[in-house]
C-alpha cells in the first residue's frame, strides 16, 4: 500500500485550508492509503458466514417438505442450525415442536465436533479464524468448545459466529417463515 498523495493545487485552493491543518488533522485521523490493485478480503473468515446455515434450512425443510412431512416437523427442523435455547424458542414461537428441535440441535452439534475438523483438515483450512467460524455456526456450543480445545483464536470466532448466527436466525427465520408459509 502507497500513502494517498494529495496534489498541492487541491490544498492550495481550498479557502481556510494550509499544509498546518493537514498536519494537525493528519497526527490525529488514521492513515489514509490507497487499495492496491486487487485487494483481498479484509476478513475472508466471514465472506460465507452468513450463507451456510440457511443453505443447511433450506436443504433439510426442503428435504423433509418433499418426504411429507409434517408441518410440526419442518418448523421443528428449521432452526436445527442455531444453539439448542434459541432454536427452541424460534421453535416455540412458531408453533413447532421444541423437544424435536432440541434433539436436532444437539444431534448436529455432535456430529458437526466430530466431523467438522476433519472435514477443515481435508480441506486445507488452516486459518484458526475461519475453522473457528466454520465450527460455531455448523456445530454451535458444542464446536465451539471443540474449536477452543484447538486455539484461543478458532474459540474465540467460534462464539462469535454462534452467536451471530443465533441473532440472525432469531430474528429472520420467523419473518421469512411467515412470508412463505403463513402464519
């Protein structure tokens, strides 16, 4: 990265405006720099955070939709992707069955800490950050710890990403429930 370079004639133009003042607001802002010319993504650990766990919804409700399955059980399904109290509560809220929806959540969260690093290993995913991510939004409390057993940094991710994915879910999936299916 280059330091931005601003022309004299833009400094020497503007009225009230000198070289002092550029220096005095220039120690007290954060250094400005120019994009090179293709920059990589400032936090490639959240490019696909938000995308899984709806992929994941769909899939199964569509799964089981497809199955015949019940109404009580596709709203039981949807929230499978969040922590076990959330998921419940959404599961609750929508008129679904919560004692369902809590074996599918932690049923997932196992099986997300048992496969999940392997999965990140087979893949190459080294970076603590975006194996952290990965673990909390597939496998919730249960990747989560699993991911801090591996570094303070994936756990640190992994609660972050449980816990936005849990926000997200609490506040959308109800919304967009209602939009597709009625009330």
């Amino acid at each position: 990265m280059k330091p931005l370079s601003i022309p004299p004639t833009q400094t020497a133009d503007a009225p009230g405006f000198s070289l002092a003042t550029l220096r005095v607001t220039g120690k007290a802002a954060p250094p400005m720099t120019e994009p090179e010319a293709s920059p990589a993504p400032r936090w490639p650990w959240l490019d696909r955070w938000f995308e899984p766990p709806w992929r994941a919804l769909l899939t199964w409700v569509g799964l089981a939709w497809l199955m015949g399955g019940s109404k009580d059980t596709l709203i039981s399904l949807a929230p499978k992707s969040v922590t076990a109290p959330v998921a419940m509560g959404i599961t609750q809220q929508l008129g679904g069955l919560p004692s369902l929806t809590a074996v599918l959540v932690i049923l997932t969260g196992i099986l997300g800490a048992m496969i999940g690093p392997i999965l990140l290993d087979w893949f190459g995913i080294t970076d603590q950050k975006a194996r952290g991510v990965s673990l909390g939004t597939a496998s919730h409390g249960i990747g989560t710890a699993q991911a801090m057993q591996a570094s303070e940094v994936a756990g640190a991710f992994s609660g972050l990403a449980m816990g936005l994915n849990a926000l997200a879910t609490a506040i959308l999936l109800p919304i967009l429930w209602r939009l597709v299916f009625g009330g």
